[in-house]
C-alpha cells in the first residue's frame, strides 16, 4: 500500500529522527566506553557505567526499536519496496542484527551497572568493568550504523531479482 | 514487447553480502561458543555466574 505524499513526508521525518537519534545515543555511548577503558579513576568509570545503565532501557532500545518500525514502513509505504532494492534489503539487514545484539547486550549494561553500583567493588569487578567489551560492542554499532546512513544517503545501483521482475511486471501491464 | 534480461548483480552487493555473512558466522560462533547464553556471563571472570541485579 503507497503511502500518499504528505504520509510518506511525515513517516520520514520520523524514521530519520529515531535513526539520527540512535546514532547519536551510540557515539554517546561509544565516548564512555573510551573513557571507561582509558582512565585510571574508579568513580568515573562507575558513574559512567551508571550513566550506560540509566540509559540503555529507556533511551538505546526504544530508538533502535522506532527506527526499525519506522523504517519499515518507509519501505513498504512507498516505491522503495523491502526487497525490491539492494541498499533497502542491506539497511533491513543492520538494523535487524544491531536490534537483536543490542537487546542481548542491554542485559550486559545493567548488569555492569549494577555491579558498578555496589557500595565495594573487588578488584575483579574491576576488571571487568575496565574491559574492552562495551568498547567493542558499541564501535561495532557504530560502524554498521554508519554504514546505514550511508546506504540510506547514497542509495547505491541495484535492483533485486523480486525487484526486477516487479518492474519487468510493470513495464507489461502499462505497455501499447 | 521484450523482456531486458535480468540485471547483473552490483560489486557493491557482492563486497556487503561477504561482509555480512562474516559479522553473521563470527556472531553465530560466539553464541553457540557459549551455549546460546551469550550474556552478562560472558564478561564475567571464570567462576562468577551471570546474576542480574534489578
């Protein structure tokens, strides 16, 4: 079902600011995560690995999640189609692995958190809260959600087989 | 009316799909490495179980 203008418009507003707005939490968390494996200082990284926890639930997952819906509709509402293109089937692809490792990784945060909120902390918590874990997993959701943008702006050549025969289709029915 | 043959497959596609399957099969592997439990326990030193704490 075609979306009309106006619609489609507004579902791209919405669809660009729940995307904007997830990169921008990453790269918020991407910062702390640095911080985390750099500095020597045992409160900032508790109060950093708080900040991560605080924020993991109500602000990460619901605009991955906006981002996925809204994006999807994006797709189907208008002649993009969700298989039809190649740099579509790709976007649906990242924004669908980047859901499920994030919604697997928020139990990771808030079990930090917790563990950076406890009154007295050994210094194997400390260790582990000083790991390279939350810097991998939030550069890795960076780079792919760079690549989406950039996917999403270029919107590179490419029309699937389905695609194809769809416009094959088209190009019948509207023929002399 | 002819039909076009269908289109050749982009470079481009071809360099993303052997990225992609790569993330997938490195992702898949960490999982399966820790029984499908990839969690809070995996950053965990040996011995200390995945307790979450709400």
């Amino acid at each position: 079902m075609r979306m009309s203008p106006r619609l489609t418009r507004f579902a791209l507003t919405v669809h660009v600011v729940a995307s904007v707005g997830w990169l921008g939490a990453v790269l918020v968390f991407f910062g702390l995560s640095v911080v985390v494996t750099a500095t020597p200082d045992v409160q900032t990284i508790r109060g950093i690995y708080i900040a991560m926890g605080a924020g993991v639930w109500p602000i990460l997952i619901p605009l991955a999640f906006a981002s996925l819906i809204t994006g999807l509709v994006q797709a189907l509402g208008t002649r993009w189609g969700l298989f039809k293109h190649y740099w579509v089937v790709f976007k649906l692809f990242i924004n669908v692995f980047a859901n499920i490792v994030l919604l697997m990784y928020a139990r990771t945060i808030t079990f930090l958190a917790g563990m950076a909120e406890e009154i007295s902390i050994s210094s194997a918590d400390l260790e582990v809260l000083r790991g390279p874990s939350v810097l991998i997993h939030s550069s890795g959701a960076l780079a792919l959600l760079l690549a989406a943008t950039a996917l999403s702006v270029y919107k590179p050549r490419g029309v699937t087989r389905y695609g194809w025969r769809k416009q094959q289709s088209q190009l019948a029915s509207s023929g002399p | 009316m002819t039909l076009q043959p269908p289109p050749r497959t982009p470079i481009w596609v071809k360099i993303f799909a052997v990225i992609a399957v790569v993330i997938l099969v490195v992702f898949l592997a960490m999982v399966l490495s820790d029984n499908g439990k990839h969690g809070p326990g995996r950053h965990m030193p040996h011995g200390v179980g995945p307790i979450l704490s709400n």
